[in-house]
C-alpha cells in the first residue's frame, strides 16, 4: 500500500484530484484518513487498479 495525498495521485495517474474525490465518494475508492496538512491520501496502487479496470471496460 502506498498512501499518498491527492496531488501526488495526480502527477502519477493523470487523473485530476476532483475525479479522485469523486471516486471515494461514490465508493470506488478508499479514503486512508488525512496527511498532517490535512490533505485526503489515498492508496496509488488501488487508484492506478481502478484506472486499469474503467480502461478495459471502455475497450470492452
């Protein structure tokens, strides 16, 4: 599990921190708590794995 905060999430998906939001808002992804400055982390490798699975299913 790698935590990070959503800024570092989107410099290693591409995917901007509003969609990454939305994602733990609907449930398709973990919210781990906050960082000391009180940014949302999340773990990198279920976001990239959620990516992976929207991707097949859009090619499906």
């Amino acid at each position: 599990m790698t935590l990070v905060d959503l800024y570092a999430a989107r410099i290693a998906t591409g995917k901007s921190p509003a969609t990454l939001r939305t994602w733990i808002h609907r449930g398709e992804l973990t919210h781990h708590g906050y960082d000391d400055r009180g940014r949302a982390l999340i773990d990198l490798d279920e976001a990239q794995a959620l990516i992976a699975a929207k991707a097949a299913l859009v090619s499906a």
